[in-house]
C-alpha cells in the first residue's frame, strides 16, 4: 500500500489514465471491503515515484498496453485474514479488458515488507548459501570479508544514494530478495505476505527492480526495492499447480538471480 500523501496525489490516482475498482458489502455500502488502484502506462513499471508523479502527463489510453496495480489496501482490520483480492484482482482484470482491449499486459508493482527482517535474522552462513559461491566472491574480491551476519549484510546493501550504487551491491541485494521471494518458505507458502498474496492468486515473479520505492518505509524494508508479479489470465491455474509443487513460476532475469 502506498499512502495517499495529499489531496492533489488523490486527484492523481482518479485521473482519466488511472482506474480505482473496489468491493463493498451491501450492509456497509458506503465503505469498501478492498480496493485496487490501476495506472496505464506503456510498459512494465519500475519506479513507484515516478509512477505516482503529480506532473508526469496523462497517458494516451490509446496506445498504453499495461495495466498496473500498484496498490492494493484492505479497508477493514477485522478482515484481514479473508483473502477478498483474489476475487477481486480476477474480476479487474475481466473489466479491464472489456474496457480496453488494447491493453494486454497485467502486472503489479509490489513491495517486499520482509526484506529486512528476514535477512536481519540470518547469520553468515545461510547468507553465502543464499549467495552462493560465485557471488561471494565477486564480494570478497572487491570488499575485501563479508559482512558478519545478516544484519551486517543489510547495512552493506543499504547506500545512502540507492540509485547511485555501484552494480556489484544492486546485484548481490537483487540476489538475496529473488532467494527471499522464491525459495524461503513459511509453512510451505512463500514467506513474504505480498508474494504469498500474488503467487497465490496464480501470479508470476517477473522482475526485481533496485531503487523503485526511495521512500523511507521502501527503503528500510527492502532497500528501495519492489518486484513486479505478472498476471497472466490464462496462466493462473497452471502457476497455482507449480506453487503448490514448490516451484513458482518466474520470470526469465529473476531466474538469472538465482
């Protein structure tokens, strides 16, 4: 969930290039149980501010062919346990392509909220088998000893000017989220909430994006990182299969990470 900072950043989400879709329950009808908000855009988005940028100028709902769901808040705390964005992201995704049928390509772009934590939580050794060799060593050559611990690790990977890092620690944080979302596990689902909730839905991990979210919450979290799940309609049930075998579908550069 990305807060809404200000009136105008409202105005912005409703804006003619953007949709807002939500269920509600006929004994609150004034108040939604979820909500999704959708932005169009010419190609798989990467940056949550450049996504949400107040001057950025409207899209020609002509020519984009994405569809971005770039936040997803449940409204009632009482819920939270009741998965209504499985639902709902289905009956979004039929709407959109009623509506515009040029746009062909559903995708998220989602935070990673257990990041840090996770690899706070690790000591060195599950961190270089998270790695593996080669990486380790590319490290070691240009660091000289790894870092003690997780905790060590996360302070490294963690540049006070993340766009401007050097390619040796955007590939070895990249490598260490593509482990945390595909192969940690938490009572054989994914450990992270936001991959367990899209992976669940039938979702692919398609890419790892460095310096997407550089807001204060994205970056102790994840970095500054954020991954796009891609939806494809007629892939979801296959993708359920593989996750439930404990192999989730995923994308070709996030397989490269791995």
């Amino acid at each position: 969930m990305h807060e809404i900072a200000s009136w105008t950043d409202l105005r912005n989400r409703l804006d003619s290039d953007r949709r807002c879709y939500a269920f509600f329950h006929p004994r609150i009808p004034r108040e939604p149980l979820i909500f999704v908000e959708v932005a169009f855009v010419p190609e798989m988005a990467a940056n949550v501010q450049t996504l949400l940028d107040e001057a950025a100028p409207l899209e020609d709902l002509r020519r984009v062919k994405w569809a971005i769901f770039y936040s997803i808040s449940n409204t009632q705390p009482g819920l939270r346990g009741v998965s209504f964005g499985n639902f709902l992201l289905k009956r979004v995704i039929e709407e959109l392509q009623r509506e515009f049928p040029k746009v062909t390509q559903f995708a998220t772009l989602s935070p990673i909220p257990g990041f840090a934590d996770w690899l706070r939580r690790q000591d060195a050794d599950a961190v270089s088998r998270a790695l593996g060799d080669k990486r380790l060593a590319r490290w070691r050559e240009r660091h000289g000893e790894a870092p003690a611990d997780g905790a060590g690790w996360l302070a490294a990977l963690s540049p006070d000017a993340p766009a401007e890092a050097d390619p040796l620690t955007r590939d070895t944080a990249m490598a260490l989220a593509a482990h945390y979302l595909v192969r940690e596990r938490h009572q054989a689902l994914p450990a992270d909430p936001v991959a367990r909730f899209h992976l669940g839905n039938g979702a692919c991990v398609e890419r790892l994006n460095w310096a997407a979210d550089l807001s204060r919450k994205g970056r102790s979290q994840s970095c500054g990182m954020m991954v796009n799940y891609l939806y494809v309609p007629e892939a979801l049930d296959d993708n359920l299969a593989r996750l439930s075998a404990g192999n989730p579908r995923i994308g070709r550069s996030v397989g490269k990470l791995l």
